[in-house]
C-alpha cells in the first residue's frame, strides 16, 4: 500500500492513483495515501511478513514512500532498522517526518527529495528497498531496476509492491438508481491509465530477471474488507472514487456523471458516506527479488 505502493504518490498532470515518484500534487493525494495506509494495514503488514528476508534489515529505503504507509510498517516490523525515505513530494515528505516525530521514531527516518526519473540519489548500500505503488509510473523502470539493484548489497532484497487499479466500494448492482456506475468508472479509468500509465499492470518478474536480479517469490494479495471494521472506510471510498471522477471526465455519459457526482457529494442524502454497504475490494501482486 505503496506501497507504498503505494505508491501508492505525488503526480504530474497525466498521473493518478499512487504515483510516489514525481511532482507534487497536493491535500486530497495526502489524503489518499494517509487512508490507504489505515485501511490496509493489516494487509501491508501481512506482505512485509511474507518477504523471504535474510536476517533482520538495518537499512531500509522506501522508494517513492508518499506519506510514510511502508516507512512506519517497516519500522514496526523491524524496531532496528532505520529508513531512508525517498519522494519527489516535499510536502509528503514533511507530513512524513511529522508523523515520525510524534511516533517517536524521528532519529530512524531520513528522508530524501528526489525525482526518480531523473537523478537517483545517493543511498548508500541498503538491505532491504520497498516499492510499493511506484514503479508503474517510472519512466523508464528497466534503469530504475538497475539502480536498484546496484544499491542492494549482495543478499539485498527488493519487494515490489503493485495494486490492480482502484479498489472497489459498491456491492454488485449499486447504485439502484444507476447499476454498474462504479464499474463505468473503472472502464473510464483503465483506459485513461492505458494510455498514460503504460507500465500499470506490468510482469515485474521478467523485468527483475533482467536486471540482474533472482525473482524468490511471486504472489497476489486479495483485500476484502467489510466497511463496519472501520470508519475510515467511507471516507476512503470518498477519496478514491473523487479521484476516479478526475480521469473519467471525458468518457463518463452526462447521465452516469451527475449521479457520480451525487456519490461524492457529502451533503447528498445519496452520498457515499451515507451507505452501510461498503466493501474494499482490491489484489495486490508482490515480487519478493535478491539481488545475488
């Protein structure tokens, strides 16, 4: 959860979703990636817990770490390691060392400002890089796999983490007053990020073979939540349909536009807020890869 991701990330003006390793965007996208870690953090632990580590990681970078959702998973997981966290978001990256502040982990985050297309900075030689949500928006993610590859010591692991598309919020079937809306949504989306985003979706086994890496494991992720474990859901639904809305502008009929827009609406007696039948539901693929 991109993971942070997510991320999973600050956007340039084509990009959506979790975009951690570009320009920034600003409230809503902090919003975003802040809910995405309190609803997913069960799940996110659970992928940390999977990877084939050797050993306990002391250096830990977060590659394109948004607001921090991998960064604190990883420090509660690891309570020696210390994290250097890398975004081209100054603005994420202060809420990030805020939250570290007042967690109390502040002298175990570093963090660093970079656009990843462009320079890659200096990270010493890490044990561990988490990916999560940002290597589908890489330019070129061949040299970014490289890169990273070169910091890893030997044994070193890199974790991809990699979302399919927007979670879904709706049962099957709602809207009654507009049935497959959501699914519309989807479709209008996909296709914007088809043209946009062209690494979305991507094999990252091939991809890792082919800088130098050993791919040690593979695996998807279902999320299902019921939205009565947490009130954050709704909120969550909230933020990622608005920015759905963003990429669906141009496709969405009139018709299916103005009830999403009632979705969105707070004050709506329709609101998405309003509902009690909210479910997350989303995969996540992982790549588990050594660096030999």
């Amino acid at each position: 959860m991109t993971h942070t991701a997510h991320s999973h990330e600050a956007h340039r003006s084509h990009q959506q979703g979790h975009d951690h390793g570009h320009a920034d965007d600003s409230g809503g996208q902090a919003e975003m990636l802040d809910l995405d870690a309190e609803v997913l953090a069960e799940h996110i632990a659970s992928i940390i817990n999977w990877l084939p580590l050797e050993g306990s990681p002391r250096r830990i970078v977060d590659l394109g770490c948004g607001t921090g959702a991998g960064t604190f998973a990883l420090l509660g997981r690891f309570p020696e390691a210390h994290v250097t966290a890398v975004d081209a978001s100054a603005d994420h990256l202060q809420r990030l060392q805020d939250k570290a502040r007042a967690q109390g982990v502040g002298d175990r985050v570093h963090t660093v400002q970079a656009d990843l297309d462009s320079t890659w900075p200096d990270l010493g030689t890490v044990d561990l890089v988490w990916a999560s949500a940002s290597m589908h928006h890489m330019a070129d993610p061949d040299r970014t796999l490289r890169q990273v590859h070169d910091a890893l010591g030997p044994g070193g692991l890199l974790a991809v983490v990699e979302l399919a598309g927007f979670p879904r919020f709706l049962p099957e079937g709602a809207p009654q007053e507009w049935p497959g809306l959501e699914e519309r949504c989807h479709a209008a989306g996909d296709r914007y990020h088809a043209e946009h985003v062209p690494h979305r979706g991507a094999d990252w086994g091939p991809k890792l073979t082919g800088a130098g890496f050993n791919v040690e494991g593979e695996r998807t992720v279902t999320v299902n939540i019921e939205g009565s474990r947490s009130p954050a859901i709704g909120r969550y639904a909230l933020a990622s349909l608005q920015r759905l809305r963003g990429t669906a502008t141009g496709v969405l009929s009139p018709e299916d536009l103005a009830a999403l827009d009632q979705l969105l609406d707070t004050g709506s007696s329709h609101s998405i807020l309003r509902r009690s039948d909210l479910v997350v539901r989303t995969e996540r693929a992982v790549w588990a890869a050594r660096r030999p």
